[in-house]
C-alpha cells in the first residue's frame, strides 16, 4: 500500500472516530437559555444573573461567544463534558479565561474562570434547551 493511500485511510478512521465521539455527546442541538451568575473574589454583594439565548450543536459547544479580539487556546471533549482555555486582549491588557459544562440531554451546568489585571472572577452556569435554533433552522 503506497504511504498516500495509508495516509487517506487513517484520515478517514479518525474523522470517523471524531464523528462517533460528537455524537455520544448527550445535548440536544438547539436553541438555548443561559443563566450566568458571576462571583467577584474580595466583593460581598451579589450580582444579578444574567441570561441570555445561544445556538448549541455539537460542531458549536461553547456556549460563550469570543469576539475577534480573542482566542480559544485548546478545548477538549471528554463523555458530555467540554473544557476550555481561551485568552483575550482587552484594552486593560490579557484576559484569561478557562471553562467546563456538562451537557445533561436539555439542560447542562458548568462554570467559568476568567482572570484579568488581578481580578478573579467564576461564572457558574446552567442551561435549558428552549427550542430549534432560529438562525439554523436544522439544528435539533
């Protein structure tokens, strides 16, 4: 077998793998509700939730949106559990931040860890699967 046509059939395989893994996911793709409450390290008072909807499927599994000024270092996908690692830059310098959610069929919970210029904070959030995605019809 020449080295090209091995290098085709283990692409193949892995990209076979790789859909296996996505779709033992346990998330129904779709239209979700977030509610983010965020916890300041050194503040007393508590701030208000915030919530907002998003389009999850499993090609798009965080639920926070990056701008252009930021990046996703690595992410991994481990059973219904997705992690990541992301860096922005802010005005006021770098801004990192690293994520886990667990995905539980229509709901998933999880947290983020954002540090920037001192500042620690940790997002906790849950979620609800509301209906199909407006913008990709498809996605259910």
């Amino acid at each position: 077998m020449s080295r090209m046509r091995a290098c085709v059939i283990v692409a193949l395989l892995m990209a076979g793998l790789s859909a296996a893994v996505l779709s033992e996911v346990n998330m129904r793709e779709g239209n979700w509700e977030m509610t983010v409450k965020a916890e300041l390290k050194g503040v007393f008072f508590k701030m208000p939730a915030v919530k907002y909807a998003v389009c999850l499927t499993r090609g798009s599994m965080n639920p926070k949106r990056y701008d252009e000024k930021c990046r996703i270092l690595s992410s991994k996908l481990q059973g219904s559990t997705y992690n990541w690692v992301a860096e922005c830059t802010t005005d006021d310098g770098i801004m990192r931040s690293d994520g886990s959610i667990t995905y539980r069929g229509e709901t998933l919970d999880g947290y983020i860890n954002v540090v920037s210029g001192g500042m620690q904070m940790r997002q906790r959030m849950t979620g609800r699967w509301i209906g199909p995605c407006a913008d990709r019809g498809a996605a259910e």
